[in-house]
C-alpha cells in the first residue's frame, strides 16, 4: 500500500481508500450488513484505513454500519471521512441544502450514526446554488472549532466555486469523479488543486463496475440500480465502454493484473491525485484493491491506454448523470 498526506491531516493517509456508496446497498442492488462490515475491517488491516461514506448513501445506512465496523476495529485505527449538504424526503427524493441550519443537523447526525466525537475529513457533497457558499465553508470552520472536524472538503465543486470557499476557510481537499472513462477534470478541476495545495480524492475509479471487465453486453440492471440511468449503460454506448474495457484488459493481463487493478495504478499515476475510492460491499472485492501494483505503467503502456480509448469512445460520455437537483 502506497501513502501520501492530505493537507488539515497529520496521519498519513493510504493512497486508496474504501468508498461506501455501495455499502449503503440504495442504487447498488443491496448490500449485507456482515458482509459490509468484513469489508471494512479486511480493508483497515490490509491498511486500506481511509474510509469514505456519506448519509444519503442508504440514507444513514453505510454511516451507520461504518460505525459498527470502526467500534470493533477502533476509532484510532481509521481516517474517518464523510460529507453533508444534501436531504430527501420519505420517497427518497434528493436535493441540495449545504444551508448553516441543516449542516449543523447532518453533523450532529453523522457523529452519532458513525459513533464519534470527531470526523477527520468532512465535505460538502454538491454545491447548492440556494446558498451561499461562504455560508458553508464558514459552518465548517465553526464545526472546526468546536472539534467536531479536522479537515474541510468539497466534492463536485468547480475552480469558481472552491474559489468562493477559498474566500472563506480553507480548502484542504476536494473530490471529483475520475476515470479512465471519465477525465473530465483534467482540464480545470486538477490544474486548479494542483496550483493550489488541494489534496484530490478521486471517487469512482472503476466507473460503476465498466471498469472491472464484469459485464457483458446482454447484462441489466433491477429497478433502482444506478446503471438504469448511467448514459454509457444504454445500447450502442454500452458496446463501446464494453469494447474498451475488453481491450484494456489486455494490457492488464500483460502486467498480471486486473482491469480494476489496471484502472487504479493508472489513476493513482496521474498528477495531483493524491487518492482514490474503491468501492466494496465484501472482503474479496477490497482485498483485490489492496493487491494494486506498485509499479507504475510505462510510457508505452499509457500511449497505448489513451490510444484505446480514443479509438473505442471517441465522443466520451460524462458523469453528470449523477449530479442531484439543483
């Protein structure tokens, strides 16, 4: 296991680390909670330590069985990271609030559901146009203060945003979707951290399973499934992001490798990615992120990957897909 440092944090932190969407089991087809747990705790002692949830992931459920886990492993023995800055009501509809008043609940909520006094890194997990951003990063020096947090975060905020934040407090990181087939933050999100000290915390390196050589193109997805609604899971997008992945894996069977594991020693590569999530709902599924080769891809092995991917997905399909309303 690789580790770096993220900026507002005095541990070093694995350069992976356990993401908890699909612990949560909502939009991910369920998850045991047995399961989720042995997960965690063969992540932590494979030194996969960061782990990174959410409330609205099983809203409540993934903190919660978090904090199951990290009372049985030890609260010292883990980087605990979660956000806050949305809501839903009982037909689990999400929007946007990152306002003073529901920041100062979810935190509240968050430590109670994760079982501490304290959350190292803790995010706004989409920028709400209904309120001011100052307001929030503000909230979160106060949260500071009071020893509620350690770190400040974002995620899914663009350069003029963090910009905004930066006004305010300080930015210690910031977490983009990014993968190999989804790079769309090369352009500005990356340039803009890597100018100004942001540790980036990359979710998504597998893109929703596309990324593990799994799926076939006859393959569906139950209602409810985040894939019903992901553009490069549709017909023709699909057989392409199917072609790619099918083409990549060569050069990860040249290297010895998964695809997955392919897909993260390549993201781990790229300049200014300080981390990056992989998602586990069993021990086997981390056990095999913890299994990533150190040795970096060649020059020729990264011309070959962006050869692939220009002639398989020459139009790129984004993740906006997953942003909630505004």
């Amino acid at each position: 296991m690789e580790y770096t440092s993220l900026p507002g944090l005095k541990k070093q932190v694995p350069r992976i680390g356990l993401g908890t969407w699909v612990v949560g089991g909502w939009m991910w087809g369920g998850a045991e909670e047995a399961d989720a747990i042995a997960a965690i705790e063969a992540a932590v002692a494979a030194g996969i330590y960061f782990l990174d949830t959410a409330p609205v992931y099983g809203f409540g459920r993934a903190e919660e069985i978090v904090g199951k886990a990290v009372r049985r492993i030890g609260r010292d023995k883990v980087i605990l990271a979660t956000k806050g800055g949305l809501e839903w009501n009982e037909r689990e509809e999400i929007r946007r609030n990152s306002s003073p008043a529901r920041l100062r609940k979810e935190i509240d909520e968050s430590l109670r559901r994760l079982g501490t006094d304290w959350i190292d890194l803790y995010q706004i997990h989409w920028p709400d146009a209904r309120s001011p951003i100052e307001a929030a990063a503000q909230t979160l020096l106060d949260f500071q203060a009071q020893g509620k947090i350690r770190a400040l975060g974002v995620s899914n905020f663009s350069p003029s945003q963090m910009d905004a934040w930066r006004s305010v407090a300080p930015l210690h990181t910031d977490q983009p979707p990014f993968n190999l087939f989804e790079r769309g933050i090369e352009k500005d999100i990356l340039p803009y951290c890597r100018a100004h000290g942001i540790g980036v915390v990359a979710y998504g390196v597998l893109c929703r399973g596309l990324l593990t050589g799994k799926f076939s193109a006859g393959d569906t997805f139950p209602a409810g499934d985040l894939r019903r609604f992901d553009p490069k899971f549709q017909a023709e997008a699909f057989r392409h992001y199917l072609s790619a992945a099918e083409d990549l894996r060569s050069i990860a069977r040249a290297r010895h490798c998964s695809l997955g594991q392919l897909a993260a020693r390549w993201a781990l590569q790229q300049p200014g990615i300080s981390v990056v999530l992989w998602g586990a709902r069993n021990p086997g599924q981390i056990l095999e992120a913890a299994a990533v080769p150190a040795s970096l891809l060649s020059e020729r092995e990264l011309a070959d990957i962006d050869r692939i991917l220009a002639a398989r997905i020459p139009e790129p399909i984004g993740p906006e897909f997953m942003a909630p309303p505004l």
